[in-house]
C-alpha cells in the first residue's frame, strides 16, 4: 500500500474515531502506560495541539513539520545533547578559503525507504530542490549558494562553493534533509522548474522519499502514524519503538487524563503552568524543564498602517504588561531583552527588556502621525492561536494595554494553518499577532537575518517585514565573517538596532517544560526545533 492509500485509508478511519479510541483507556492486551498497542508492537504517543499540513521535507515552518520531517528524513549533520553539530550523513567535512569552499564525505552505507543507495547526488538535488522551492529552511542559503555552486564530486563527497562565506553555514546542515532523487525524479509532474517540473512537490506532500528512522503510515486532521523502518543504518535496539503517533488533542483536560492513564507518553510545551502543576502529581508523569532557545513575541506588521510608524510602534511596544504574559506562560521566566532568546550563545545582553509604561507610551502616540481616531478608524487586528490554551488570555492582556491608550482592538483566534497562510503577505497579515520562533539551529542568526533580513521575508519568522539598510549591511557581514568574535559582534550590534526600531514586542523567553511518562527512557532536551521528539532516541524502560 502506498503513502497516498495509507493517507486517504486513515483520514477517513481517524475522523470517525481516533479520539474515542485514545480515550477508551487501556484494553486487556495493552499495558498501563501503553508501552505496547494491541499487536504488541512497541509505540510511543505523543499529544500536541496541531497536526502537521505538509510532508514535503523543504517546506517545514514550524514545529509539527519539523517533527515530522526529522523522523522521516535524515539531514547531512545531527545535533547533540549539548547543542553542537555533529556526523550524521556526513563523517567528515573540511573548509576551505575562509569557510566559503566545505567538501563533505558522506557514508557509503545509507540505505532510503525505497531500496536505493543514498548518494551525493541525492545530496545536491536535495540542495537545488530546496534552493528553487524558496520555502521552509531554504533562506538560510538562497543568498549564499547558488546551483552551480554544487558539485558532486563522486558518490560519497559533495562540495558546496559559497558565493561568499557564511558563518553558520555548518550549524545551518541540520536542517539540510535528503530526500531519494531517483524516487522523486520519477514523480515529478509539471511545473515552474524547468527539467524538474514541480521538483516533485506534490508527490511529496503524501509521499515519503527519505532514510530516516520512520515511514509515514497514516496521516488524518487528528493523529500521524510513523512505522519503523527496518533497513534504517544506525540499526534497532529491542527496545526502541516499533511506532510513533501524533496524536492531536486540543483540550487540555483531555491532555491530563490521556497523561494520568498511561495512554500518551509526552506533550508538547503549549500547556498552561496549571496543567504542568498538575501533571506533576501523578505517579506515573514526570516534568522536564530546561533552558530553551525560543522566543515568545509578538511581531507588529511595518507594512500596514499605523504600524508603518515607528512613534506608533513604540506606544504599541510600551503599552503590554508583560509580567502578566509571562505568568500565563511560564511564571518566573525571564522577559525577553532583544530577540536573540538570553540562552542562545550570542544574546546580547547589554539590552533591557521591553516593559509597561504607559506615559512614554502616550508620548510616542502624541509624537506620531496617526492619532488614536484615525488608528481606530483604521481597525487594529490582533490574532492568536486558538488551539493553545492559554493563548486568548494574552490576546486580551495585550488588548487592554492598548485600551489604556484609547486604541480598540480586535482579537481574533484563528487556526494554525490559516495563520500561516496569512503571514507570508503583509496585505493578508495582521497588524498583530502571537508567535514563537524557534530556534532552527543554534546561532543567533536564526533571530536577526532569519526575521528582519530581507530574505526572510515572505516567511512566517520575517512577518514584521522590518529592516534597515544599516540592519540589512550589518547582517550581511555578520553572515559573511568567518572570525568568531567580530561575528559575534556584529550581531551584537544588529539586535540593539532591531530592539531600537520596535518592529515587535518581545514579550518572553520561556523554558522549556514538558510532561513525560516516568516509563519514557531516551529523551534528549537539545534546544533546536523538533529534535527533543526524535523516536529513534527513545524507548520505554
């Protein structure tokens, strides 16, 4: 049975009854935390509050397709515990001209889903696929590499020739997932890519063309079924899982009972402290918590009046109580200073957080071009996710800071994937609206070039549509300086710009805190984007 068959099979049998099975509780032929499904195949279970809209590996935008695509996919470089690029595909790499030239030596064992040996072909076509569909991950790379600066060498060694050197260019490989040229050749139908057609793109939003640890079995609005891939080059152990699910469950309290019950075995993080507070009470749940490289914030449209003004972006920006956010997220974390995240090596820490106040407030209003009739007239749109619980609370904290100000506002809960949709055009954007960043690997280019360059916008991370040519010139060196420290400092610099020109308010920098079976063994906090869910890493003890 192919993916599309498995797709169409479990969409519909997920819809009529995913969520009555996930919590009928356990049955006599499963075990109490659920470590085995009735056939006796190890599963592990995990419940999230979205189910993610695209397989296809080079149009990942946020958490769900990260996890998805992880499992599914190997990338050229992995990532340790403790946050630092490591072999994985690739054994071995060596820089040349300053970090502008870096040749890869791949291994010689890697098997894909579909029978066919993993090359350095497969390699650069994943590279120019991702470069020509410009989505996802790829605009960590469209300004530095073109095509022609992809070179096969011979099967097992790729060379990548930079048009100018880019710092985190090593760091950024973890996100670089290769999928079967062969299989997706064979499937391309036509498009906008010339002898590529669509670059196979909608035979991978259903299909799987990856090496990874997992196959995508049955996918709904509700849950996402991984099997194990047997052939899978770092091998099985006994107890490592035969499946994965993701299991999407909206309801918090249903959250905590499937916990309770041994019939999930983590979360996500997006559950209230209550929740946590809760779940840590039960015998069989444990709470992990730790530092985290993401960014609560919420991101002013600079395209759309009033928020072209700077003056109006400061009143927004010093209007917010953001204590209160931070309780409703995570009490007692720090409010974010900046938008590189204070754990991520290279926040710039001369920077003071955002605070309420109300009076310089009213002043940037009075110094604005816009009064507070015309701004009302105009309409301000606020939006937030409304599957996240706690997510509404700060829409109207946020709300009512702007009331003090006499600017009505309009909260507005929305889905995920229409958020998404809506936040690549400044015309369809909100004025305002709730987000996390995370981080996709670990340098803070992901918080300053990868939001406020220009390449990064037409991304959900580049909503803001907020740069400078002072901003842009100095991330453009950053990116190109192979010195540590003079990099460093420079993005030193292109924060404290960013922070000065208000093209959002950065609200918090949340640890991480999720819920976990005390029976999960195998969990790794690693600080980047949908590696803490790697299945491969896990197993029940």
């Amino acid at each position: 049975m192919s993916d599309s068959d498995r797709l169409r099979r479990g969409f519909m049998s997920l819809v009529g009854g995913s969520m009555a099975t996930a919590l009928a509780g356990c049955t006599s032929d499963e075990s109490p935390n659920g470590e085995n499904d009735e056939n006796g195949e190890r599963e592990v279970v995990w419940v999230q509050n979205e189910v993610a809209r695209t397989a296809d590996p080079h149009k990942v935008t946020d958490l769900q397709t990260q996890v998805v695509t992880i499992n599914r996919y190997d990338a050229l470089l992995y990532l340790t515990e403790d946050g630092t690029v490591t072999d994985h595909l690739a054994t071995d790499w060596e820089s040349e001209e300053e970090g502008r030239v870096w040749t890869f030596t791949l291994r010689d064992d890697v098997e894909f889903h579909s029978g066919n040996e993993l090359t350095a072909d497969d390699v650069a076509y994943s590279m120019e696929r991702a470069l020509a569909i410009a989505e996802g991950d790829s605009d960590q790379w469209r300004d530095v590499l073109d095509p022609e600066g992809i070179d096969v060498v011979d099967d097992y060694t790729i060379r990548f020739e930079l048009d100018q050197p880019f710092g985190p260019f090593l760091q950024t490989l973890i996100r670089l997932t290769i999928v079967d040229s062969d299989l997706v050749r064979e499937n391309e139908t036509d498009g906008d890519h010339g002898e590529y057609g669509d670059f196979g793109q909608e035979f991978l939003d259903e299909e799987t063309a990856g090496s990874g640890p997992y196959t995508l079995a049955e996918s709904g609005e509700d849950e996402i079924i991984f099997e194990r891939f047997d052939g899978y080059w770092r091998g099985w152990e006994e107890n490592q899982f035969d499946r994965a699910r993701m299991v999407r469950v909206p309801e918090e309290s249903t959250v905590r009972l499937m916990m309770e019950r041994g019939e999930a075995d983590i979360t996500t993080a997006t559950l209230t402290p209550e929740a946590f507070e809760e779940m840590g009470e039960y015998d069989n749940v444990e709470i992990v918590t730790a530092d985290r490289l993401d960014l609560f914030y919420i991101p002013f449209n600079t395209e759309k009046p009033p928020l072209d003004d700077r003056n109006v972006r400061e009143a927004f920006a010093y209007s917010i109580d953001y204590a209160t956010i931070n309780d409703l997220i995570r009490p007692e974390d720090p409010i974010a200073s900046g938008p590189v995240p204070q754990a991520m090596p290279g926040h710039n820490g001369d920077l003071d957080p955002y605070e309420q106040d109300l009076d310089r407030a009213q002043e940037a209003l009075d110094r604005s071009d816009y009064t507070v009739e015309e701004i009302n007239d105009i309409g301000i749109e606020h939006v937030f996710i409304a599957s996240v619980p706690y997510m509404e609370n700060i829409g109207l904290v946020f709300s009512e800071g702007l009331n003090e100000l006499g600017i009505d506002v309009e909260l507005n809960g929305q889905e995920w994937p229409t958020i998404t949709e809506r936040a690549v055009d400044p015309e369809t954007a909100p004025h305002t609206q709730q987000l996390y960043v995370f981080a996709a690997y670990p340098s803070p280019d992901v918080y300053t070039s990868g939001m406020f360059h220009p390449s990064a916008f037409g991304t959900l991370n580049g909503v803001s549509h907020y740069t400078t040519d002072e901003i842009e010139s100095v991330l453009d060196e950053a990116r190109t300086t192979s010195n540590t420290e003079e990099r460093r400092e420079l993005y030193n610099v292109a924060q404290e710009l960013i922070w000065e020109g208000y093209p959002a308010a950065f609200v918090a920098n949340p640890d991480l805190q999720i819920a976990k079976n005390t029976s999960l063994g195998g969990y790794q906090h690693k600080g980047v984007t949908g590696y803490d869910y790697y299945w491969w890493d896990m197993h029940h003890e």
